[in-house]
C-alpha cells in the first residue's frame, strides 16, 4: 500500500520535471543558456570569443597579438601542441599560470620588503633613522641617510640575508 503511493508519486513527479523540462527548452532556453555562460566564464572566456574574430574557436598568432599579454614568446610557450593556434584552453591555461606567477612574485616583494625593514629597525642604532627598502623581483633597493659606513655595510648585510633577496642596491648615505 505504502510503496504503490510512493511509486505514484515519483511518476507524477517526473511528470512535473519532464513538463518543466519541455517549457524551458522553449523561448526560456536561450536565456538559460546565456545565463549559465555568464557564470561559467571567466573574463578569460570573453576575452578568448572578442580576441576569436574569424571565429572558429581557435586563435592564430594575429588575433592572439590582438592581447597585449600574447607577445609572440607567450604565444609560442602557450601553444603546448605547437599547432600555431590556441585553443581556449591552451589559452586560459597559460594566462591563469603566468598571472598567478606574477601575484606570487608581488607577494614575495612586499614579504621581502617586509622582513628586510622589520630586521634593519631591530638592529641596534638604527632606531630613528629613516632607511626606506623597495623590493622588486627580490633585488632589494636600500635608500635613504644613516650615522656611518658601518650602517650602511650592516644595512646591506641585513637585506641580503634575507631570504629571497637576489641581490641588493645600497644606496644608503651617510648623514652629513
Ligand atoms: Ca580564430
Ligand atoms: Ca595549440
């Protein structure tokens, strides 16, 4: 009794579902679809369909140059199947990678900078003494006026022992 009440209502509910099924692949399906795109794309996706101008779902060389990120080095290192063309995947893939690069790199200079700062006021003598610290691609640039040489060999000491740091440009002067 009990199950033949259960089956009735699964039927009609799939009944339910085919009919709203049918409804929505009337005029509400274009809508449907245009929404679910907008959600699913990224604004690499949009860029891909402008940059696609002959539209056949491929970028050549000329249509990628079209983003000012695809130089010809770019192109080529994206085009993992070397076919001379990109698809959207080849396309969002490299671009996510290289921008995540650059985010990660962003973060390494500014932790760099950081540290390198945080390390320079600890030190002894320094208190006071306005020693600014720039990071970029973790060559770190020392500038401003300290008490002696010996602070400004120290202040470089202290910079590049910091990790990341590559190299450093002290140019630190001495208060005069
Ligand atoms: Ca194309
Ligand atoms: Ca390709």
């Amino acid at each position: 009794m009990h199950k033949t009440l259960k089956k009735t209502f699964n039927t009609s509910r799939a009944a339910a579902m085919a009919l709203a099924l049918t409804c929505s692949l009337g005029a509400g399906s274009v809508l449907a679809v245009s929404i679910s795109e907008e959600l699913n794309q990224s604004p690499d996706v949009k860029q891909f369909h402008e940059l696609d101008t002959n539209g056949d779902g491929h970028l050549n060389a000329s249509e990628a140059s079209r983003d000012s990120f695809y130089t010809k080095e770019h192109f080529n290192a994206a085009d993992k199947n070397k076919d001379a063309k990109l698809t959207q995947q080849e396309y969002s893939d490299y671009k996510t990678a290289q921008q995540k690069k650059n985010v990660g790199r962003v973060v390494d200079d500014s932790t760099i900078t950081a540290k390198v700062k945080a390390n320079i006021v600890k030190e002894e003598g320094f208190g006071g003494l306005q020693v600014s610290v720039e990071t970029f691609k973790g060559v770190v640039q020392l500038s401003g006026f300290v008490n002696s040489k010996v602070q400004i060999q120290k202040a470089g000491e202290i910079a590049k022992s910091v990790e990341g740091v590559k190299s450093v440009k002290n140019n630190l002067l001495v208060k005069s």
